[in-house]
C-alpha cells in the first residue's frame, strides 16, 4: 500500500508484463507495444525516465534511485 506520496503507487493505465518497484518510483515492461520501459512517481535523479522509442525490454529492476532493464538481442 504505502503513503503514494511520489505517485508511485498509481500506476499507469496499460498492460504490463514486467513490474520493478524501487524506493519512491516504480517502472514497468509494456506488454502492448514490443516491450518500450514506462515509469512513474519521483524524478529527482532521473530514475524514473527510461529511453524513448526503445522497445524489445522484457525485464526491469528498480532500486532506491536507479532503474534497469535487460532488452533481448
């Protein structure tokens, strides 16, 4: 549950099939599209902004200010 104070709890209104949580943001693997990274909640150190126009992600991981995502070959 959490306090959602970052928005990290609201989630956007999209399928996902891949969803990492970190501290005050949260990013997830879009399973409508080819695979593009979206994110959501705070945006102090970037964390929360994945590449644009990249799809072919298939796995994410989020930590405390940092997120990743593995893209298949």
């Amino acid at each position: 549950m959490g306090d959602n104070l970052s928005g990290q709890s609201a989630p956007p209104g999209m399928p996902l099939m891949a969803l990492a949580l970190g501290k005050f943001h949260s990013c997830g693997v879009r399973s409508d599209d080819g695979g593009s990274v979206v994110c959501w909640g705070r945006e102090r150190v970037a964390q929360s902004s994945p590449p644009t126009g990249d799809v072919g992600f298939f796995a994410v991981a989020s930590g405390d200010q940092h997120t990743c995502a593995l893209q298949g070959g």
